[in-house]
C-alpha cells in the first residue's frame, strides 16, 4: 500500500476512534451506569485508546517520514513536513494526556496535588479534543496532492 494512502487511513481510523470515544461510547456510559462506575469504563477505554495511540503514531511516524521524502525528492517540500508535527502533537496528546494526566487525576481523586480532579480532568479533556482535530487535519491533508 502506497505510505500516503496507509498513513491517510490509519489517520482517519485514529480520528474516527477518538469521535467514536467522546460523542458515543463515553457519553452512553455515564447515561446508563451509576457515576463511578461508569468513570471506570470509561477509563478503561481510554487506557485501550492510548495504547492504540501508540501504535497508530509509531505507524503514522514512518509513513508521514517515506511519504516527506518522496515529496522532498520530488522538489515538494522538506523531510521535515507538517504532518510529521501533527503526528507528533497527536503523539504528545496521547503519553501526556494518559501517561502524565492519569496518575495526576488518581492523586486528586485521593485529596493529593496542586490541582483539583476537575482542573486536571479539564486539561485532559482539552488534549483529546485537540488530538481529534490534529488527527483529522492529517488525515485530511494526506488526501491533497503535494503542495
């Protein structure tokens, strides 16, 4: 499979699994299950979704990088390109919205820490929101001709 189109889908596929996550899956817990329980699931979910993250970054790192050099040798552009940052931002999103937030949220859940639960789970939210929008303007940019 040609790098831009696998790097456009696994983009796409990326996006679609965050929208899945905020607009339907997190909202139906929190309908139907009682608060903490429904925090749990949806936490779990998350957990699932940044190891995802990982692995469609690690995938979207190589094919943005043959795709920029093939557009590099081409006369379009660099081998340092756009979507090689927004793959990186996304990235960024994943290990420091889980991998830093999380642990952060459990000790403000427990009374610990500079800033409230609320705060942190704020910030969090923003980062996924963000990492949605990145997500979907690689996915996007990756289906236009090499400017």
């Amino acid at each position: 499979m040609d790098p831009r189109r696998l790097a456009a889908v696994a983009a796409a596929l990326w996006a679609g699994l965050i929208l899945g996550i905020g607009l339907i899956a997190a909202p139906a817990a929190f309908a139907v299950l009682q608060r903490s329980v429904a925090g749990a699931v949806v936490g779990h979910i998350f957990t699932h979704e940044a190891y995802a993250g990982l692995v469609f970054s690690a995938l979207l790192l190589w094919a943005v990088r043959r795709v920029a050099r093939a557009d590099a040798a081409q006369g379009h552009g660099s081998q340092f390109s756009l979507s090689f940052v927004l793959v990186l931002v996304a990235l960024f999103c994943t290990v420091f919205g889980h991998f830093g937030l999380q642990p952060m949220m459990t000790a403000a859940r427990a009374g610990e820490g500079a800033l409230s639960f609320a705060a942190l789970h704020g910030i969090s939210a923003a980062l996924f929101v963000l990492k949605g929008l990145v997500l979907a303007a690689l996915a996007w940019r990756l289906t236009q001709p090499p400017a």
